[in-house]
C-alpha cells in the first residue's frame, strides 16, 4: 500500500519569543497574517501557511555558508532581489548570503528571523 500525500498545509517554525517573531514576519516581511496568539501565530501565503509556534529553546547561532543536514529554509520569489535585500537591510535584518547568482545561473540571498531561522529569497 502507497500513501499519497497532498501539498501541505503549513510549515512551523519554532521560535523562542512570539511577538518579537510575529513583528519580524508581519511587519518586516509584510506577510498576511491569518490569526495570532501567545503559543501559535498562522501566516497566509496563499498556498502553504507559515505557523510560528513558541518554544522555550534559545535562538540558533548565526552560521556561514550551507545550514547542517535537519535544517530547512523558507524560500520566497522576489522579482527585485537587489531592491528587496537593500528594503530588509536598511531594517537590521541579518543576511548570510547578500544576492549573488549561483552556478546554476539563479541569484539568491539568505536572510535570518529573529532566531536565526533561514530565509532564501530568489530573483524571479
């Protein structure tokens, strides 16, 4: 027997203060925000929610180059990658990977929430 998975529903992320994530993900990445309380926030993308749940663990330290094997990112489709990254700059947001193109041909940057959970924003 195979079991069939459909799309998700949404990813959680843990994160160690619920306000402080909640202003980051709200008011700097600007994403839609479906309810929110002290133990669980929910985001609409439009097709996965994004769900950030508090937890009582301190913040992952920032980390250079590749994340370790059982760490994901989110990634996100920009269509001015340079415009973006110099918006979310100018607001302290931490990059790891300022936009440079890939050997794939893609152009990438990697950003950071609050607790040091990656972002990769792409150039549509």
């Amino acid at each position: 027997m195979s079991i069939q998975l459909q799309k998700p529903d949404y990813i959680v992320i843990y994160v160690s203060d619920m306000e402080r994530s909640t202003a980051f993900y709200w008011d700097v990445l600007g994403l839609s925000m479906k309810f929110t309380s002290p133990g669980w926030t929910e985001f609409d993308t439009g097709s996965v929610a994004i769900a950030l749940h508090r937890t009582g663990d301190e913040k992952l330290p920032p980390y250079q180059g590749r994340p370790p094997a059982g760490q994901a990112h989110l990634g996100f489709v920009v269509d001015d990658l340079q415009s973006v990254y110099e918006s979310l700059k100018a607001q302290n947001v931490y990059f790891s990977l300022p936009p440079q193109k890939q050997p794939t041909g893609r152009t990438l940057a990697v950003l950071h929430d609050p607790d040091g959970f990656g972002i990769t924003l792409q150039q549509r």
